[in-house]
C-alpha cells in the first residue's frame, strides 16, 4: 500500500500565499507570496533579511503566523502530511549534521527512520556510495574525513531519503575553492528541486531564479544576470555610505 504522506505532485512546486512570520516576538517574513517551480533557487540577502525563516518554513521548523504554504500540492499543517520527510537540509557545518560514527551508518539511518529494514538500509548505503564512487568510505570513521568529504556525506544522507526538495544554508562556507566547486558540480546534476542559501554569488551563476530579501520581504525575483548585478550594486553602495 503507498504511503499517503509520499503522494506529492513534484510538478506542483512551492507556493507561498501571504505569508507572515515571527521569530522570538520579532516579524521575520512580511506578506511572503511566491510560486517556486525552478530547479535551482538562490536566496540572497544581508544576514536578518529573513531567508532562513524562509526555508525554515519548509519543514515546520518555523510556522507562519499568517498566510498558507502549500508543498507539492499538498498545504503544511494539513492533518497527517509530515513536510519533513520531503525537505532535506544541509547546514553549513557538516559536525553539526552527523550523528554516527562510520559513512555508512549516517547514510543508513534516515532509512531506519523512514522504515527501512537495516539490512536493506545498509546495501542501499553502500550501493549509493558505489554509485558516487565513494565504496571506500563506507566503513571509514567520520571525524577522519576532510571537511569536504564530511559535507558530501552530509549530502549523500539526504538524498538517500529521496527528498523532492534540497534546502542548503550556507553550505559551502568552511571548504577550500576546489572541494567547493566539485560538490556544487554534483549537484548540479541532481534532479531535486534546489533552494539555496550563499553569500558566495558566483555560485549562483547557473540557477534559474534569484530571490533577494531585505527586511523580511521580496525585493527582487528574477534570474541571476539581473538580479546579481543590482545586488552587487547595492551591497557597494552600503559599503560606500559607512
């Protein structure tokens, strides 16, 4: 029998309507209305601008105070739907993120808590280490890992649970330019739909749309090679005014 909670239309995208959101008493979100089909999606914005309440939102970390959010065609808060299990996020430090000791623990435990049998929930580890190229991480200890190969593994556990939507918050922050640029080659290949928190706006280069938020609102909305530019702009100006 399917799983009623894992009927979503993926072709439905995100839809924000009107949306208000509070933070320790402080209005984080403001009237918040979008529709977001792309695959890839940037946030941009100075640090309070809200995109992390934004995300947030997502898999009921944070509930609006106003407004309803409808994920794949079906609205957060309706009675059985469980959002998270279709939103995987990866936070900026991957220490932060792991919970077991080897590589192939980590990526088999989000099966363990989606019902996978273990036996079943470590051949699927392994096979999608395999697939990475990665089988020999598979019983390596974490903590020797590099930052790079930790964050990648951060990755890899996510997707192992099949989300339709992969939430990235900073991401990229403690590795080196190199590492930085094969995991977002990786990823640019993946087929789940992308929202994606930067301060490094190169990256950004080949999303579909940009989303730029100043005090809890939308400012601007359209693809990189306008959007960028006009950030670029007003972030200089900022800088020149102090």
């Amino acid at each position: 029998m399917a799983d009623p909670d894992r009927e979503i239309d993926r072709a439905a995208g995100i839809r924000f309507s009107g949306v208000t959101a509070e933070r320790g008493g402080r209005l984080v979100l403001r009237d918040i209305s979008l529709h977001l089909k792309e695959q890839r999606i940037g946030l941009i914005g100075v640090n309070g601008s809200g995109k992390s309440s934004l995300v947030r939102l997502l898999n009921g970390l944070l509930e609006p105070k106003q407004g309803e959010i409808e994920l794949f065609g079906r609205r957060i808060g309706e009675r059985g739907f469980q959002p998270a299990r279709h939103v995987g996020f990866i936070f900026q430090n991957p220490d932060h993120q792991i919970l077991f000791p080897t590589v192939e623990e980590e990526l088999a435990f989000g099966l363990d808590q989606l019902g996978v049998a273990n036996k079943t929930a470590a051949e699927r580890a392994r096979a999608l280490l395999a697939e990475q190229g990665l089988e020999s991480l598979a019983g390596r200890a974490v903590h020797e890992l590099s930052e790079g190969q930790k964050q990648l593994v951060c990755i890899l556990a996510v997707l192992i649970m099949e989300p339709a939507v992969l939430v990235l918050d900073e991401p990229f922050t403690s590795l080196d330019l190199p590492t930085r640029l094969r995991i977002m080659a990786f990823l640019a290949d993946r087929p789940e739909m992308q929202i994606m928190i930067s301060h490094d706006l190169e990256g950004y280069e080949s999303f579909e749309r940009i989303l730029w938020l100043e005090e809890g609102r939308i400012v601007g909305d359209g693809p990189p090679a306008e959007l960028l530019p006009a950030y670029r702009k007003a972030m200089a100006g900022r800088k020149g005014e102090l």
